[in-house]
C-alpha cells in the first residue's frame, strides 16, 4: 500500500517515509471488520464525499452527537452506505469538521493517545504506570514508531485506555488537542465528555478491535500527526484561570479605584457587598465572550472591559439586595443579609448605588459611543425584564394559587435568563459582535437561564429539607400540583400557597412531592432546556465562541 499525498489545501508537512509501508494485519478478524470498511479505496472514498459535504455545509465545531448522528444519515444516504458503516462515518465527519482547527494547533499543546491493544500481550516486555504503558521501542509492534515520531514533532504520547488520563491533561492545561486511535466503542463512549468540555480531536477507529493484536490504518494516523496549518493558534481560553483572575478585580482597593472611591458609608457597603464571594458567572460569561470575539484570548483584558464586567456584578449584586428584602431573606453566602445587617432603607439605597454606578461604568468604558449606546440600551433592557420577572412572583405571593409547570418556566424565563443575556451581550458588544451572533446569543441564554433556575430548584428543594414555608414559584410543586388529584392535589396547593386547614394534610408538602416522583420529570425539563441551549449554538459561525458556550454550558449546570 502506498502512502496517501498530502493535500496542499490541508498544508501537511510532507510525509516521512512508512511505518512498514502498509496497514497492520495481525491475528483473526474482530466485530469492528463488520463496522469499518477493511478496502483502503473504500474507506478513502468515504472520507472524501465526508469531507465534501462538511465543507458545503459549512459546519462548524463542536457538533453535538446530535448534529453529528443527523449529518451522518444524511451521508449513508447520499452515498448508499450500509446501516452497519453508520459509527464509522460519524467518526469521519467529527474529524472533518475539527480538522482546520487541528492542523492550526502546535504539535507540543496535542496529545496522541495510542491503545495498548495495539501490541502482542505474551511478548510485550513494557510495564505499566499510572500514566499507561511505558513502551520499551522493542520493534514488535507500532506502538514504539508511532511514539518516536509524534514526539520527535513535539506531542505528549500516551498509551492508554480511555480518556481519563487525557481530561487530567486538558484541566491541567498542558495541551489543547487530541488524537486519539482506538476500537468504535471506546470512540463513542469519549464522544460525550470530549463534547462537554468542546475539545478538538480527531479519531483514528480500529480496523479490528479486540484486547491484542489489534490493527489501525497507520497512513491514516500519519496524516492527523504531521497535519499543520500556516495559520497562526488563537489558543485555548483557560476559565479557571480567568476566573482567578477576574476575582483580583472585585477585591475592595481595587473596587475603590474603579468606582471612584469618596469614603462615604454607601460606598463602603457597597464595596462590601461587591467583594463577597458569590459564583460570579455573568461578569465571567461577558468577559469570556469579548476575549473570544475579539481574538485576545492569550492577551490581558483591558481596563475598559474590566468597567464592563464589574457593571455586570453591580447590577446583579443590587438585584441581590433588592430580592433579599422583598423575599424577606435573612441569610446570603451564610451571612446575614445586606437588610438585616444595616436596614432595610440603608439596603434599598445601597441597591440604588450599585445600579447606578453599573450605567456609570459602562458609559466610562472607552468603547465607542455607538457601542456605550448598545450596551446601555441592553442593560436597560434585562433590567426591566428582571423587574416584571420580580413582579410576577412577588404579586404571586400577595395572593398565591397553584402554578402549572409552563407558568413557572415562563417565570423563571424572565428571572434569570435576561441576566445571562445581558452579560453575554455587553462583552460580545464591547467585541465589535455582528447581529447574527447577538440573536444566537439571545436564544441560547433564555435556554441557559431557565436550565440553571430549574437546577437552582431542585438544590433548593433539596436543601430545604422538611423546611417548606418559604412561599416561591417551585417547578417540583407545580409538577407535583400537575400529578396529583383530589385530596393529595388540594393538599399540596394548600401547602404551597400557606392556605387554611394545612394541619389535616395527609403528608408535608415534600413528602408528596417525594411520593408522586417528580423529581425525575423536572431533570428531564433540566436535560431539554440544556440540550436546547447546545442546540442554539449550531448557527454560530465562529468556532471559538461555539466552543466556549458549550463548555460554559458544562460549567454552569454542572453537566
């Protein structure tokens, strides 16, 4: 067999001269001869008409195995592939479409990740770490070539089984890609977790798979080694490093040079409460998006989009403040509440500060006037609609009666999903963001936000206990409420609403909840409006900010 030319449209180093020329043959046929086509012109023809299509559709990475298993049909069916190829043409198409962003990654941040399968077990005289198999370069298999090229070209090589070793490496943030060889089984059980975290990679399947003498295409695994694109790495964004720095930002000395400090008791207050822990997800999630939109992922944020991300925080820490009031709260990060702790008149003009000092920070941020317009029209805009949002439950709670579960979703759309909205959109704004990208984003925080309140829900309901007098718009109640009839669904809407006659009930409000076995339904609604925001980012034309949402998305809900 000869080798494949590289193609100068791809811009691959020339080819070295063959691992032994040809595929590995070695040992008796396993289950993957039936999966993955063993003629060589066969399985080139149908990584050509793959990459034809991913390059007429314009696709861009990451894809979800959604969008991958439907581009896959399409593809058997264009090319009258058989059902039994359908694995192995996802694999292709996941490999098409990650392969520009692959080739423009040095070699030194990629990681090749070798099965040990590859070797004869009885002869093999390499020991294992916990790291894999540490290969003695003995020449009886091509474990040991495959390792001295990639790592003469710079590659961290491990031969091991599975990813976990490999996400050790990715959180650790010693390299950025993956190539990974491996049986079509194994390649489908990594898929998920290499789709959360939105990692580049491409998958060399087995030509047998099985736990010896197993065989791989090595052409093919030669062209993903030494692929290399002229087109300079923009790099991988570090969110926890970013994180760690954004929390310098909300210190109190450098909180008072940004709001201009004057010693009064307001500021102090309200410098006090900015500083509080908190997850601070919506500076984080602006300051994400400008770094990707504007191609300075590896350079320092500027101290105009600093003004903008603590905006982000004022905003969100006056409607803290103003929430604990109306909710009559007593405790926030186990504190006593900003209320209770100085008032609720000093806690209320606090609140007023900070929302004013957030429109003064965006206005002195230095970008354009027509961007500081957008931005502050944006602002606004959530702001209002957390307000509604806010009035909703709080006439709710002046004269309660039973929810469906599409009113609480509808509430908790307009509660917390303007809040990601706004962040996204002042950092994709302070960007120079296209109009196309602000309607994605749109969608895709409306998704975001109403996952991360029903998941909110369930921590609460759970971390209430038995304690349920808190009167709140709850998806696990209006579920419930929606399950139930007759006495048991009067007996919770008595509960919930803290109507006369609770003492009679025939269990508390959690019990029933328990009993009618909603919970299950509400991680279902959990796992839709997720699957719906990773669904939105399919029209987004800019890889690195695909990326980066789908891996938020992971942060965020903790899936």
């Amino acid at each position: 067999m000869t080798e494949s030319t590289p193609e100068p449209a791809r811009k691959q180093e020339p080819s070295k001269p063959s691992i032994h020329g040809k595929v590995e043959r070695r040992g008796l046929a396993g289950c993957s001869r039936e999966l993955v086509p063993q003629d060589k012109a066969l399985r080139e023809r149908i990584r050509s008409g793959v990459r034809d299509y991913v390059s007429r559709q314009k696709l861009v990475p990451p894809l979800s195995m959604e969008d991958l298993r439907r581009h896959t049909d399409i593809l058997l069916s264009q090319m009258a592939l058989p059902l039994k190829h359908r694995d192995f043409v996802t694999v292709l198409v996941g490999n098409e479409v990650w392969w520009d962003t692959m080739a423009g990654i040095p070699y030194e941040r990629r990681v090749l990740l070798l099965p040990q399968c590859l070797r004869n077990k009885q002869n093999c005289p390499a020991e294992m770490d916990e790291m894999g198999l540490l290969c003695e370069q003995c020449g009886q298999c091509s474990i040991g070539r495959l390792q001295t090229e990639a790592e003469e070209l710079g590659y961290v090589v491990l031969v091991a089984e599975g990813t976990t070793v490999v996400t050790r490496l990715l959180e650790q943030g010693r390299v950025d890609a993956v190539i990974g060889v491996s049986c079509l089984s194994v390649l489908e059980r990594a898929f998920p977790q290499m789709a959360t975290h939105a990692i580049p990679g491409l998958a060399i399947p087995l030509l047998r798979d099985g736990c010896d003498l197993t065989e791989v295409d090595l052409d093919w695994v030669r062209q993903a080694l030494y692929l290399k694109s002229d087109q300079p790495w923009a790099g991988r964004l570090d969110i926890d490093w970013l994180r760690l720095e954004m929390d310098s930002w909300f210190q109190p000395e450098p909180l008072r040079q940004l709001i201009g400090y004057e010693h009064t008791r307001t500021e102090d207050l309200a410098i006090s409460w900015l500083a509080r822990s908190g997850k601070r997800w919506r500076p984080l999630l602006g300051v994400c998006a400008y770094k990707v939109l504007s191609n300075s992922i590896l350079q320092p944020v500027p101290g105009g989009m600093k003004k903008v991300a603590v905006a982000m925080e004022c905003f969100h820490k006056a409607s803290l403040v103003h929430d604990d009031i109306e909710d009559a709260d007593d405790f926030r990060y186990g504190e006593p509440t900003l209320h209770r702790q100085a008032g609720v008149p000093v806690a209320l003009n606090v609140g007023d500060f900070l929302l004013g000092v957030g429109y003064r920070l965006l206005s002195e941020s230095g970008a354009s006037e027509s961007q500081i317009s957008r931005m502050l029209a944006v602002a606004a805009e959530g702001h209002c609609t957390l307000c509604m949002g806010q009035g909703e439950e709080l006439g709710w709670m002046r004269e309660p009666t039973a929810l469906t579960s599409r009113q609480v979703l509808d509430l908790f759309r307009r509660k917390t999903a303007p809040a990601f909205e706004v962040a996204l959109h002042l950092g994709a704004i302070y960007a120079g963001a296209d109009g196309n990208t602000s309607r994605v984003l749109k969608a895709f925080s409306e998704s975001l936000g109403v996952a991360y309140q029903i998941k909110d829900d369930l921590e609460d309901f759970h971390g209430r206990g038995q304690d349920q007098d808190a009167r709140r718009p709850s998806l696990l109640f209006a579920l419930a409420w929606e399950a139930s009839s007759g006495e048991i669904q009067a007996a919770i809407e008595r509960q919930w609403c803290h109507l006369p006659d609770r003492q009679h009930d025939p269990a508390p409000l959690p019990a029933l909840v328990e009993e009618l076995k909603v919970e299950e339904k509400a991680r279902q609604l959990l796992e839709h409006y997720r699957n719906e925001a990773i669904r939105s980012l399919s029209l987004l034309q800019n890889a690195q900010l695909k990326g980066l949402l789908r891996r938020l998305v992971g942060r965020i809900l903790g899936t």
